[in-house]
C-alpha cells in the first residue's frame, strides 16, 4: 500500500455511514489521522470501534448545516490531531420527489446540508490550507452533478451546485498547493435512497435497475487514489459507476 497518507489528518464528514464509514476505514487502514464528523455519536463511535487498533481517530458530532459546530470540530481536530491536510465532504442527503408534488422541506433539507453545508465546511479549512500552502478538498459529488436525473430535480441541482463551487474554487486556489477534487458515483449500497418519502416518485423513477451497485469501498478506493497523488498531480474529477448502470 501507498505511504502518501501516512500521519496525513483527513476531517471526514457523513462518516457515520455509508460512503463516509467506508472513506474514514480506508483512511485508517491507509496510516491518516481520520477524524470522523456526522451527527449521530453512537454510530460514529461504532465505525472508529471497526478501526485497526493503531488508528489515531477523533470522532467529533456534527450537523454541517451549524456553521459554529463545523469551525469548532476544525479546532478540536487541529488541537487533537494536527493542522487539516484534507477535508472529505460526505454529508449529503437525496430525497426523490417529484416537483409537482412541491415537497418544500425536503428540498430546503437538500440545499441546507449538501448546498450549504458543504460550504460551511469549505469555509472552515480553507484557511488554514491556504496559509500553509497545502491541502486538499475532496466533495462527494454525483453523476446527478453531470447530468440532471427525473424525480431528483433539486438534488440534481444541490450536486451541480458542489460541482460549480469545485470548479470556483480550483480556479481561485490555483498556484496555492490546494487541490479540489469532485467525486461522482452512480448508485451505491447505502441508506441513502431509505429518507425519499414522495411514493409517486420513488415508484416512477427510483426502482433498481437489478445491475450490481458498487459497494461505498469502491468509491473510499477513488477517494485514496485522488488523495495519494504526487503533489504536482490534481486529480480534479472521478466518475465511478456501476459498470452496467453506464451515465
Ligand atoms: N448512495 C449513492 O448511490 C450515492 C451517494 N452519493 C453521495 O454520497 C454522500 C454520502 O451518502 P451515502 O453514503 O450514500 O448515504 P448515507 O445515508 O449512508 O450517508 C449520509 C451521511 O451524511 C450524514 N449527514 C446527513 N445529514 C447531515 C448533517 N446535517 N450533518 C452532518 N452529517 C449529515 C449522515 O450522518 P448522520 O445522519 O449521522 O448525520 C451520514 O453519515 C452523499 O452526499 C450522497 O449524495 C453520491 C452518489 C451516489
Ligand atoms: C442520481 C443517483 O441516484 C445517484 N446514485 C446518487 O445517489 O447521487
């Protein structure tokens, strides 16, 4: 295995399931200083429990949406752990609706923690990054971030939103040392698709195709190579998708 991350202190949020538990282990197992951020403690402390004995982890509860929490679990890591080298936004949720059924707080919910939450976290390493010359800002993204998906408008839209501020952003810090790098999975094995309420929507356009997903490990996999890369490497964007599910 790669040393690129060896003792590297990676803030990870959503990482109490899902994709998010998948990137905290493969961080631990690739030697990083994983701090594990999401809102529910019990099950954050069951994923660092999964962690090799060695793992050097914090794990810090967190709602992204609170911009005060997300600066404070910035200082409990650089204070616990050291100064943030990469930040991997994870946090997310995706409710299928269908517009006509005007399903307002599930939409301002979408805006709240994959718009705005994901700026919050932004805004609170960047700083830091960009005074030691360093870092790297990974965001979960989509294939919805490339292409919009009927029954997923406005989560659609909250992915194209991370993806422009990605590109923003990479543009700005250009010349910096900070890297800015999108992910963009199609479907994966988590619970992700159980907070979708609209019935019309899920059964109009959220049955399973029957392909084989990916497991959220294939897309912690992506997350490590982005990660590893020789400093003068910017892998900017990756899209992973089931191989029989093609975009
Ligand atoms: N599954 C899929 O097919 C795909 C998923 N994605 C994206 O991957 C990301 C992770 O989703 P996935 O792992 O699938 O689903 P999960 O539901 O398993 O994970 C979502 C994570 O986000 C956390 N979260 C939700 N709201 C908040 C909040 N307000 N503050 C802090 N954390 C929050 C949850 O933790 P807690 O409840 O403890 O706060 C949980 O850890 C999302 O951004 C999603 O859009 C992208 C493409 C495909
Ligand atoms: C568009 C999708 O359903 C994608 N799998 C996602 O969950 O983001």
């Amino acid at each position: 295995m790669s040393e690129a991350l060896r003792g590297r202190v990676v803030v990870v949020t959503g990482a109490s399931s899902g994709i998010g538990a998948a990137v905290g282990r493969a961080l631990a197992d690739a030697g990083a200083k994983v701090a594990l951020a999401a809102r529910r403690e019990e099950a954050l402390r069951e994923v660092r429990a999964g962690l090799g004995d060695g793992a050097e982890t914090l794990v810090f509860p967190a709602d992204v949406t609170d911009r005060g929490l997300v600066r404070k679990l910035v200082g409990r890591v650089e204070q616990d752990l050291g100064p943030v080298d990469a930040l991997v936004n994870c946090a997310g949720v995706m409710y299928f609706t269908l517009m006509k059924n005007v399903r307002e707080e599930e939409w301002d919910r979408t805006v709240d923690v994959n718009c705005k939450g994901t700026v919050n976290c932004v805004g609170a390493v960047l700083p830091g990054m960009l005074e030691r010359g360093r870092g790297h800002i990974v965001t979960i993204s989509s294939d919805a971030g490339r292409r919009v998906f009927p029954g997923l408008a406005v989560y659609s839209a909250s992915k194209f939103f991370v993806e422009a501020l990605s590109q923003g952003l990479r543009l700005e810090t250009a010349g910096t040392g900070v890297k800015v790098t999108t992910i963009q999975p199609g479907n994966v094995a988590t619970d992700l698709l159980e907070l979708s309420g609209d019935e019309e929507a899920l059964q109009q356009y959220g049955q399973p195709t029957g392909a084989r997903v990916l497991d959220p490990e294939d897309v912690a996999a992506s997350i490590v190579y982005a990660l590893s890369q020789p400093d003068h490497v910017a892998v900017n964007e990756i899209l992973v998708e089931p191989r029989d599910e093609p975009v």
